[in-house]
C-alpha cells in the first residue's frame, strides 16, 4: 500500500474509506439548528499500529474512557478523605465540610457510573450480541421455557 497513514504519518499498510460528516447550520426564526448531512466518500490508508489502537478501542472501550475513570476517582476519593478529617479533626461547624465530602462522593460515583454507562453504549454490537446470548443460554438451561419461533413470511 502506498501512501501515509491518516492519523500518524506513517507507511500505510491498510486501505479505509470514510463518509464526510457535514454539519450545516440552519438560521430559522425559532433560532439557530444545526444538521448533520453526510458528504462524499473519501479514501486513505491508516498504519498497522492506528488500525491496531482502533480495534483495541474497539473491542475494549473502557481504555477510551480511562483517564475519566481516574479522575471521577480521585474526586470521589478526596469526597471520603474530607469527610474522614472532618469527622476526626472538626470539632465545630463540621455541616459545612461534611457536605462538601458528601458532595464530591455524589459527583464521583455520578461520574463514574456515566463513564462506565458511556463505555457500555461503546461496546460493539457483537459483543453485546453473544453476551446476551451467553446469558440467555444459562437462564434457558435452569429457569426459562423454550421458545418457539414460528417462521412466517409477509408480504
């Protein structure tokens, strides 16, 4: 393959073809939309490293959402270490530091659960596709009556 990889530059060893994503700005008197319109197809070429690091992502898409994790982390750790020393060191006034621990804890595990929530809509469908079945399996074999599919055609 000639040419350069798209992302770093490199020798390109794969082929890709993409849609243009074109967002158009619609002036109305309700206000300002706007759409997105798909454009012409390009093509390029990525490197065997990007094409590794996008299917990495791909198919484990927690690393994506990693440095978000470690943050929503360190803000629900610090939530814990304030209501710790408030609890050990504070003697008066402590409602105004509590509630301070208390709110870092919320934003923490709020972030957190979004981060996680995020990674999940990320997965492939494929993946979801064979662990549903993988469930459904297990729950079929103690729980569950087959199911009967009835194949019908319509016109």
């Amino acid at each position: 393959m000639d040419g350069k990889c798209i992302r770093c530059s490199k020798p390109a060893a794969y082929p890709v073809r993409a849609l243009e994503v074109r967002t158009l700005h619609v002036r109305s008197l309700g206000g300002e939309r706007r759409v997105q319109a798909l454009g012409n197809e390009t093509e390029g070429a990525v490197c065997e490293a990007c094409a590794k690091a996008q299917l990495d992502l791909d198919t484990n898409p927690i690393k994506a959402v990693k440095p978000q994790l470690i943050r929503f982390g360190a803000v629900f750790a610090a939530g814990l270490a304030i209501i710790a020393a408030t609890l050990l060191f504070v003697r008066e006034s402590k409602q105004v530091f509590l509630l301070l621990g208390l709110a870092a804890l919320v934003c923490g595990a709020l972030g957190i659960y979004d981060a996680y929530r995020r990674a999940n809509e990320k997965t492939a469908p494929s993946a979801r596709y064979r662990k549903r079945k993988r469930w459904r399996k297990r729950l079929g074999t103690y729980i569950l009556p087959k199911r009967r599919r009835r194949k019908t055609t319509t016109t």
